[in-house]
C-alpha cells in the first residue's frame, strides 16, 4: 500500500460471514486488509457454500475498486484449492474446481503477508502467524530482520516454500514440531521461545471467543468481528 492512512481496518477469517460488509460500509475512506479463509463455512453457522463464494466475489471485486487500500491474505482455505496437499476441513468437494478457478484467475491479488509501522512498533500480518521455530525449521540461519512481508510474498510457488506450508503441528493434530504461517495454532504462539522480540504479529486461524494480546507480541483475532489498527498509537480495538 502507498500513502498509509491512520486507520487500517483487520477482518479475521470470514469462512462466507458477513461481518465485513457493515465495516466497509462504516469506514469508506480507511485502509482494509483481509486475513484470510473467505470460503468453507462452519455448517452450524446456517452459510452455504453458494453465500461464501459470492461473499469472495464481493471481497475480490471491493480489491479491485480499491487496489491500494485493500489487502487480501492467503488462508489455508483459499490455498487447498490451489495446492491440494494444503487438504483441510470442509473442503468443498462439490465446488472444488469453480473455486480453484477463482483464485487461480485472482492470485496477483493475494499475498502471504502484510507489515507496517504503528506507535513506533512493527507489526507483520499473515493468516496464522509465523512461528519463529518453523521458520528456523524451514530456513535455517534467517535473523529477526530477515523475516519481512516482502520476502515472504516472494516465496510463493517456490517448491521448498510450498511444501513447508503443509507443516501442522501435534498442537492442531499433525506431526510436525511447528506449524506453517497458515497452520500454525495460537497456542505455538503463546511460547515466548516462538516469538520474534521486535515484531507484533496479527493473525486469525484459531478460533477464540474473544481476541488475545499475549505479552505486547502475540494478537489473534479470529472471533467473527472487525478490528482496527491506529498506527499512531498502535492500539488495536473491536470496531463496533
């Protein structure tokens, strides 16, 4: 983005909810970025799969009316559409293929990361947050510094990159000691051995009733509302 405004907007994992829709109408002229997973409702939230994907048609096409204040993130549920070893739940089976033609056709709208400065501090935004021991893991010898939104946007389609996002951890049911920067569960995060000293990491992916800020570092958002970043203070709240 260019010319950053005062205000970026967060919207959490929408999974074909609505909630995004009353924020972009409230906050016209603020700056938006989207965390990911806009398809695979929860079945008891009553969403088809035909509300969720004109949901993303809609997000996709506020994108391009709007291509430098709006932000969209990969999800693992975006992501197995186009990589299918990505497989988690609630695949859509039945519309499988329209989906992966959606965000094969729309992928140079979508990014793996997002950063900027707030009050002074650096936050980096992705859909499950990078877990400091999957990237030792995966990338042995990077420092705090290498780890930046541009250099994780230029991993996409990288084969060693790709592979890496399937990584789940024991926490979420897999067998990996970490999981990737879309798998990865809150409670990786809440290990201080996991967490970068010098960045604020905003992510959705695990479920919570209520938003968590651990130790100044950690803030997971995923719990079906809208947030706002003030970057002159750096203080995120719910947007009512």
């Amino acid at each position: 983005m260019t010319d950053e405004g005062k205000y970026l907007v967060i919207i959490p994992d929408v999974h074909g909810r609505a909630f995004w829709r009353e924020a972009v109408e409230a906050r016209p002229e603020d700056e938006f970025i989207f965390l990911g997973d806009y398809l695979d409702p929860y079945p008891q939230e009553g969403i088809s799969d035909a509300e969720a994907f004109g949901g993303l048609q809609d997000i996709i096409d506020f994108k391009k009316q709007n291509p430098d204040r709006v932000t969209l993130l990969w999800g693992n549920h975006d992501l197995h559409y186009l990589y299918p070893e990505l497989l988690g739940s609630r695949y859509d089976f039945d519309n499988a293929d329209r989906n992966a033609h959606c965000f094969w056709s729309n992928q140079h709208l979508f990014k793996m990361a997002y950063e900027t400065v707030a009050g002074g501090k650096r936050f980096l935004f992705s859909h499950a947050g990078v877990v400091k021991g999957w990237i030792s893991h995966t990338y042995p010898g990077l420092d705090e510094e290498d780890i930046s939104a541009v250099f994780l946007n230029s991993l996409v389609g990288n084969p060693h990159f790709m592979k890496a996002l399937e990584d789940v951890s024991v926490k979420r049911g897999g067998d990996k000691p970490y999981g990737s920067m879309v798998w990865a569960d809150i409670l990786e995060h809440l290990d201080k051995d996991n967490q970068y000293a010098g960045i604020v990491q905003v992510f959705g992916h695990s479920m919570l009733p209520e938003p968590l800020l651990a130790e100044g570092r950690v803030c997971c958002l995923d719990c079906s509302r809208p947030f706002v970043l003030n970057r002159e203070d750096g203080e995120i709240y719910c947007l009512e």
